[in-house]
C-alpha cells in the first residue's frame, strides 16, 4: 500500500504483533488456577517501573480505582498510560508516575477540564498524544484481532490524524484514502467488573465499554470485582462471561471498588468526594494533600472505606437501587 500522509507524533508503545503473541505463548498460562489475591499482591507481582498500563473504563465509571490507589502507594514510577481520564490520570499525574499518555481526554467532565493535566504538561513532565474515542479502542482491537494495524475512516482530515501516529493510505481494492491506526499492546490492564469467580471468569452487567478488547490487548490484566461468585453462578449466564480466566493473571475482591466513582446497579457516584477533587486539584498543593488523606495515610482498600461512614455508602446504592 501506498502512504499518502503519516502523523507527525512519536509512537509510544511498538505494534509489534508477532512479539507479543510470542510473549503470550512463553508467559501467559492457559491453566485453571486460583488467582485471588490482594491490591497489594496483584499490584507488586505483575506491575514495575516502565509499565504501559490501561485502565477501563474511567475516572468515574466502573474505575478500578482501589487499584489505582495501590498503584500509586507501591510508587511505581515513568509509567505509560493509555485510555479517557477523570480521577485516574488525575491521581497518577499527582504522584509524579506518569512519563507518556496515550489519551482520548483527561478531564473532569461537568467540572471543566484537568488542572492537574494543565500543570504537567506545561512543566515539560509528561508528553501526550490525544486520539478518538473510536480511535483508541479500535487500535486495542487491532491488538485483539491479532494485527499491527486497522483501517478506519475516521481520522481523516483531521488535527487529531496530524498530531498522531496514524498514516492515509491508498486502498489497494478501491484506491480511495485510508486511515490505518497502529495496535495498541499494554503491558497492564486493569478492570473493574460487576463479579468474577476466583479463576479470572468476569462479568459485567450494563454498558460493557472496551472491557473485552482492552483485556486481549494486555500482557498481564489485573481484574477487581465487587462480588466473587462461585463458578457455577459465572456458568448460569455464560453470555455475560466478556472476559474469560485465561487472559486473567490476578483476581481482587473489591466492594466500591470503583468508589468515588460509580458502577451501575450496585451504587451511584459520590459526588461530594469528586467535588473534594475538583476544588483540590486547584493547586499541587490541595492535591497532594487530597492523595495524603486518600491514599498514602491508608494501608489498603478496606482502610479506604472504612474513611467513609457506612451511611454514606449505603445511600450510594439506594441511588442506584432507583435504575434497576
């Protein structure tokens, strides 16, 4: 094929198939294994400095956000990041993590856009390349289909084409112009589902967002989940099974997982708390104090919740208790 035009960014992460399907066949096993584990323990096994990591979805649905906050206390430094930002990118870009963002945004939405993300970039701490919503989960299917690549039509025309790693092509059957996007491979992923048995089997009830694309484009995936079902509660409704055990490297039981967050039926977002980060995030100053309070004065996720009063969790799941 003919390149008619390429974006001018720098590529972050190699679309090198063939290398990562040979990862696959050496490092990832295929066997019916317990893996229940903690934060902790999940978080120390399989991530280290350097990492690519995706999250699913975002900031302030289905996050795993007890994962993040396990992230940031275990200090794991120039990591890449891929994928939309709330509150994740936010927290990450506080504690000083982040080296590249592959992102489609990293905002607050109703709240206006990222005063933390603003700081970073315009210290020279951290290069960012934007893409599409559409563009980003189609090159992490690329991934899960097994090729370097994907032709799309969006893109064309665009800035976001320009300040990417895209290329225009000449279609060798029609001869119009092609945008191919280059697979996305993550050395992490972490999501957060509705339930999952102890051997990595995962559900999720509700908009499915790029769960199943994301968890074939990593390496290693980490999986949390408020509620760990026995296998024979996964098998009643395999239809929902989006994610099965064997792309699965750890399983860790988090109830309000997502918290401040949202996961729909279960429990509406805490809006109290994100309006706390929006008013922090102000200054470096309210936002390290928020990570203080949220994060590195606590051990573990259950210290967590135990910072919020049982009432006020309770009324998150009778908010969402209204939409079932």
């Amino acid at each position: 094929m003919k390149v008619i035009e390429s974006g001018i960014d720098e590529l972050f992460q190699s679309p090198d198939m063939n290398a990562f399907r040979e990862w696959n066949r050496k490092h990832k096993s295929k066997a019916l294994l317990d893996k229940l584990m903690t934060e902790h323990e999940a978080i120390s096994r399989f991530v280290c400095n350097g990492a690519y990591i995706g999250m699913e979805l975002y900031g302030t649905v289905r996050a795993p956000m007890s994962l993040l906050r396990e992230l940031i206390r275990q200090g794991h430094t120039d990591l890449g990041v891929v994928g939309p930002g709330v509150l994740n990118w936010d927290f990450l870009l506080t504690a000083g993590q982040v080296r590249t963002m592959d992102i489609t945004y990293n905002g607050l939405e109703v709240y206006g856009t990222s005063q933390v993300l603003r700081r970073e970039i315009e210290a020279g701490r951290v290069k960012t390349m934007e893409w599409s919503n559409g563009a980003f989960s189609w090159r992490l299917k690329a991934t899960a289909m097994g090729v370097p690549f994907i032709p799309v039509r969006a893109m064309l025309g665009t800035d976001t084409f320009k300040h990417s790693t895209a290329k225009v092509v000449k279609c060798p059957f029609t001869e119009q112009k092609i945008a191919l996007l280059p697979a996305l491979i993550l050395d992490i992923g972490l999501i957060h589902v509705h339930r999952a048995d102890r051997y990595g089997n995962a559900q999720v009830d509700g908009i499915s967002g790029f769960a199943a694309e994301l968890a074939r484009a990593s390496k290693r995936l980490i999986i949390s989940a408020e509620e760990i079902v026995p296998s024979e509660e996964i098998r009643r409704h395999p239809d929902r099974t989006i994610i099965p055990y064997y792309l699965v490297d750890a399983v860790v039981h988090a109830p309000f997982g997502s918290h401040p967050g949202e996961m729909v039926y279960y429990y509406e977002r805490d809006e109290g708390r994100i309006k706390e980060w929006v008013e922090a995030s102000k200054t470096e100053v309210g936002a390290q104090a928020y990570l203080d309070k949220y994060v590195y004065s606590i051990k573990n996720h259950e210290e967590y919740l135990a910072l919020h009063d049982k009432a006020r969790l309770d009324a998150l799941v009778a908010q969402a208790k209204v939409f079932r």
